[in-house]
C-alpha cells in the first residue's frame, strides 16, 4: 500500500491501527517530566477541534499510523495574528530519515497557511534531530522554552 499523508479527524488517529505503539515510543522519548506522564485527553483533544483551533496531520502505512503533527491555530493577541504552532509532532523511529517528516511538515505548513496563519511555531526535543533540521528548512530558533514543575505529584 505504501506510505499516504493526509490532514484527518483526531476521531481518525484516536482509532487508528497503531496509534498505541506511536503513543509509547512518543512518551518514552519526548516526554517533559516536569508535566507527568504522558495521558492523552481525546474529549480535549475533540473539543479544541470542534472549537476549530486543533488541526490534524498524519501519516499512514497501509492502515497504521506512523507519524502526527497536531496543529493549534489561534489568534495571539500581542501580535494581533494567527499563529499556527505544533502541539505534537512525531515520526515513528524506523520511518525517520526517509524525508516522511518533512513531508509531514510541508503539509502542516500549507494547511496553516491555507487556514489564514501568518508563521507556523514549531517545538523540537532539545538536542533533537529536527532541532537540526528545521534551520535548513528556513525555520529560525525564535525563542527557547524552560520546564519547571509546579506540583508535587
């Protein structure tokens, strides 16, 4: 069947084949401890895209999902723009240098554009390999995010 990318419903990735293993191998490797473990909130995940500020990418090999990109589009008062920026954004590991990423990208860049945003934020693990890579897609570093806990648990 081959690789397909597509925008879709987060009904589409909640029930698709494989969506538990790309969940785990996410958690395992880009979880931020200062937030907790990883415990995906669909019933949110619905609500911000019936609010239609939550946009889907995902790509599929056959029926098994092997990698997401999910989008917030929302209107940044200081800016007086829409912004489009990534919430989530994973490539399973054996489908990775094959250019499955980027092409997953572009999609999401197109579809932020198409939905009337002015610059599309994409978050990178430190020290990751897209932290590498999206300089040389005309990405520029805009600013570094710090975690710190504030809860006990």
């Amino acid at each position: 069947m081959g690789i397909s990318i597509k925008a879709c419903l987060i009904r589409d990735i909640k029930n698709s084949a494989g969506i538990d293993m790309l969940i785990a191998e996410n958690a395992a490797e880009s979880c931020i401890p200062e937030i907790g473990e990883v415990s995906i909130d669909w019933d949110y995940y619905d609500y911000l895209e019936s609010m239609g500020l939550l946009r889907e990418v995902a790509a599929y090999d056959g029926d098994r999902i092997v990698a997401i990109l999910s989008l917030i589009i929302t209107k940044v008062p200081h800016y007086g723009k829409n912004i489009a920026s990534t919430e989530s954004f994973f490539v399973l590991n054996k489908y990775r240098k094959t250019g499955l990423g980027l092409n997953l990208l572009k999609l999401a860049e197109e579809l932020s554009a198409e939905l009337g945003a002015s610059a599309l934020m994409v978050s990178s693990p430190h020290l990751g390999t897209l932290e590498k890579i999206l300089p040389r897609k005309g990405y520029r570093e805009s600013s570094r995010v710090f975690a710190k806990s504030l809860s006990d648990e």
